[in-house]
C-alpha cells in the first residue's frame, strides 16, 4: 500500500491471509500480533433500536499512544469532529485502515515504515515492542477505503501494552473501549464514568456514541506536551514524525508471502570519486526507476539525486570500502540534519534495525579503478 504518515507517504504490501484470532487469553502482548480483538462478532439479536450512548472516554494514563493517535485523526484530520457508530463492518476495517499485514504479523516490524516508526522513534515516548494502532477502531462502522479521499485512519506505532482489546487487558485503548461497549468496569452502574454511558447494557449494531479523553489528574498524562500533545485544547496538528495513513492500497504476494515495498537506492562506486546513483521505487519484484545521477564527490562532498518526493543526499567518505552517509530530505539541503516533522530520514551504510540491514554493501573490487555496490531501502516519504 502507499502510505502519508498523515504528512507523509510510501508504499507498503499486504498479505491476506489471517490467522484465526485468539480468545480468552491473559497473556502479555505478542510483539509480532497487532492485538485487535473483533467486538462487533457474534452480537446478540437488538431487542431495540439503535440509540445515542453517550461518550466513550480514554483513561490516556495507560494508553498515552493510543489516546495521541485518536487525538490526531479527530482533532486534527476530522476537524474535531468526534462523534462515531458501533458495529460490523461489510469489509475488514483492520486491512482497509492499512494497520495489518495479517493478523499475526505487525506492521511496525516491516520494511520501510519499521525503519522510522520502529528505529527511530524513542523508546521513552514508545517502549518496544511496538503495534500498529488505527483509530477509528476496529468496531467502529467504516466505508471501504477509497483512494483519493480524507485519510479514512490514522495509524501510529505504539507500545503493546497499550494496545488493542485482547488478552484480558481493560486498560489498553482497545480494552477501555470493550468495557465502554459492554457496560462493564468503569461504564458498569455505579462505575466511576457510568454516568457517560447513555445506553443500557452492550451496545448494539447502529448505536452512535461521541469519543473524548481524560488527560489531567490520576486518570491524566504529566508530561502532555510529550505524551499526547494532539489531546490538549488547541493542538498544533504537526505532524511529530510518527502519524502516518494509507492511500493506496498496493498488494504483491510472491510464494505465499509480501514482497518488499518501498524506496531504494542504488551506488556504484568507482575509484577515488567516481559514483552512479539510481533511486527507485519498489514493488514487489517491480523497481521503477525515478532519477540518476553520475558525478564526481571527494570525500566530504554530497550529491542530490531528485526523482522522489524529496531529493536524496549522499555523502561520501572517501575511497570505496568507506562509510556512506544518507539524508532523504528537502530539497536544498546541504548538511546531514534529522528533522522529522519535515519528513527527514539519516542513515549511513552501517545502519541496521529491527527488520535488518539497511544496507547491502559489496566488497570492494580491486581488478583497475576500485570499485563497490551498494544498495539500501529507506522510507520514501511525501509531505501531505
């Protein structure tokens, strides 16, 4: 699927097939399981209609990314709007979000989103392991993605335990949402926010509700400019490098399984100075060239390779064998800088993270002039 991290996009591919999902479990987070629990399967008969039931509201201190995330679609990508419908939907809202690979399997692992969402996010605003989160959720009623529209989900790599509505966790953004739809723990009677469920009972197909979030006090967040800064009255909408959403969805399968996605760069590097550089975009087995580029660069020096979003920088080192430097950036740059709010990314052939390496990096050839081939994947991403 191509992707805007809700200011940005690139490609990512999806495998269909899922894996039955697992009930009644009191396990911690799976790392490689994105923790969505179907609560729109096996309703009971309505035995009344579809009603207002109030105001589900997010307790963000166990769930800081989950409430950020739901912050940033309904404050910033749906103009405040934050009024939703319960209920089943004609097509899998978990593919149709762009959230899922599988249901086994977590997005936030996979090349290229892994290498800015998983690597590069810290750990003390996102302890690993990570999960995709979208929001609206999974039981919340949704058309089919369309491309071209408003993003239909924000999606946002987020700590595990605060994910999801499995494995007997209420505290996670997921789980609060389970006990809001049932009735149970805080929103059963005499429950400290029963008073903002307007409906008796479990929710029913069709039920409408209204989304808020709790940020101050014992249910609340400290630190809020880091934690959920997209929840505070008047937000900056941002973007903070981690928000990202689909907008085309793109499916290559070979043997079975996704084949790679994504940007790609590739150097030949010939004497002392001499490099050839082609940047592609890559699906599946298919990579479309986008711009190359052959030029001198002395060590220290750079070149711009345009034909993407944004131009990418190289910067050379020295003899082949050397390190090579990497800066996807705006056009005009002319030093390595990481600015993720404008949709930077800095990486050099040594790089490596939770997917792998970066890099391919060739040994060098001494038969004339030395040479070298290298080839990285990178996160192309594209100002909304």
């Amino acid at each position: 699927m191509e992707f805007f991290l809700s200011t940005f996009s690139f490609y990512l591919t999806i495998n269909l097939a899922f894996s039955a999902p697992l009930e009644g479990r009191d396990d911690p987070p799976n790392p490689d399981d994105d923790g969505a629990d179907d609560l729109t399967a096996n309703l009971p008969s309505a035995t009344r209609a579809p009603t207002d039931c109030g105001t589900f509201k997010f307790k963000c201190n166990k769930s800081a990314g989950a409430c950020n995330n739901a912050c940033y679609f309904i404050n910033c990508v749906n103009k405040g709007n934050n009024k939703f419908t319960f209920g089943p939907n004609s097509v899998d809202n978990r593919v149709h979000s762009g959230c899922t690979t599988s249901r086994s399997s977590t997005l936030c692992k996979l090349l290229p989103i892994s290498q800015r969402m998983w690597d590069r996010q810290p750990d003390d605003l996102a302890p690993k392991p990570l999960q995709c989160d979208e929001f609206p959720m999974n039981a919340f009623k949704q058309d089919a993605f369309k491309q071209g529209d408003t993003p239909r989900n924000s999606l946002r790599c987020i700590n595990g335990s605060q994910n999801g509505s499995k494995y007997g966790s209420f505290k996670r953004g997921g789980g609060q949402f389970k006990n809001f739809q049932r009735g149970f723990g805080d929103w059963a009677p005499g429950g400290s926010l029963a008073g903002d469920k307007k409906c008796s009972g479990a929710m029913i197909d069709g039920d409408t509700f209204s989304v808020s979030w709790i940020i101050d006090g014992d249910d609340g967040v400290a630190d809020q400019d880091k934690f959920v800064p997209y929840c505070k009255p008047n937000p900056v909408c941002t973007n903070d490098g981690y928000q990202f959403h689909m907008t085309k969805p793109q499916l290559s399968i070979k043997d079975g399984k996704p084949g790679k996605t994504g940007s790609m760069i590739k150097i030949f590097h010939e004497g002392a100075d001499q490099f050839t550089i082609e940047v592609f975009v890559v699906n599946g087995p298919n990579e479309v060239s986008k711009g190359q580029k052959t030029d001198v660069m002395k060590s220290g020096g750079q070149i711009e390779v345009t034909g993407l979003p944004k131009s990418l920088f190289v910067f050379s080192r020295g003899d082949p064998g050397t390190k090579v430097d990497f800066n996807y950036a705006k056009p005009g740059t002319t030093f390595l800088t990481e600015d993720f709010a404008g949709g930077d990314f800095v990486w050099d052939t040594d790089d490596t993270g939770i997917a792998g390496a970066y890099c391919q990096v060739g040994g060098v050839y001494m038969i004339g002039d030395r040479t070298q081939n290298i080839v990285c994947d990178f996160p192309g991403l594209e100002d909304a």
